[in-house]
C-alpha cells in the first residue's frame, strides 16, 4: 500500500477511536488487514513466536504464548487469551511513547515511525471481530474466564 493511504487509515483510525471513546474490534481487524496485507497463523495450544518475528519494544508479563499472530512488512500482531483479572498496565513497561488514546483498557501510542495498538476486550468483543474460534462447546474452555488481549505494532 502506498504510504500516505497507510498514514490516512491509521489516521481515521485513531480519530474514530478518538470520537468513540473506544477502540472498535471490528475497525481494528480491517485496518490491521488492509493497512499492510500479511500472513495470521491460528494455535489454540499457543503460538511459538520464536518462529514469527515479534519484536516488542516492552515486555508482556504473564501472558503465556499468542493464540494468534500476524505479520507482515509494517505490522507485528498477537493475540492471547488472558485471565480476566490481569491488569494492562502492568502489560505496558515502556513509558517511552506518546499517548494518542487510552483507557483502562485499551491505548495507542506513538514514536515518530511506529504505532502500538493494545486492547483488552471480553470475549463476546472478540466473536464480532474473530471468527477464527468456536464459541460453543468446542472452545468453551478455551474462553472461559478469559479476555482477548491484542498487541500491535504498525511501522510506517
């Protein structure tokens, strides 16, 4: 994608977040997809992200391997399911970053050439925007007490 069409899509992200006064899952999963076309890779049992390139500029704390990652040229994804109870603040131990947008629960943040996306959402969020997992009894165990964690990196 060319890159002013890549600025404006994170952009009018941003400000709809801005307006909302949340980060919607749906909105998210298009702008990662169309912002920079790449490759997902689904493991309920845990993705090994030593074979993705994921290269955070912080350390997740407690948080086990990613049930889904996506990767391509300008973004670095995961996704886990967490305790309910975990608190994102103590998921974010860089205070290096300009705040764009934040919550209890969701926040942006950005450095001159990169942007980090992180939301914790329940998972009835997580079935409007994922399709990947078998909400009834298949993956009932998968989900229960859990919250869908995302953490994103998009590079310009």
């Amino acid at each position: 994608m060319i890159p002013f069409v890549r600025e404006y899509r994170l952009s009018a992200f941003i400000s709809n977040t801005i307006k909302a006064h949340h980060i919607s899952a749906q909105e998210f999963w298009q702008l990662r997809e169309f912002y920079s076309p790449g490759l997902g890779v689904l493991n309920k049992e845990g993705v090994k992200t030593s074979d993705y390139s994921i290269n955070y500029p912080f350390q997740l704390n407690n948080v086990g391997n990613p049930f889904f990652v996506y990767s391509s040229k300008h973004i670095q994804s995961s996704e886990y399911m967490v305790d309910a109870s975990l608190n994102p603040l103590k998921i974010l131990n860089d205070k290096a970053w300009k705040t764009m947008f934040k919550t209890n629960n969701e926040y942006i943040f950005s450095n001159k050439n990169t942007t980090l996306i992180i939301f914790i959402k329940p998972v009835a969020e997580m079935k409007q925007a994922n399709g990947f997992i078998a909400y009834g009894d298949q993956d009932k165990e998968f989900v229960k007490n859990k919250e869908w964690l995302v953490v994103s990196i998009l590079k310009k």
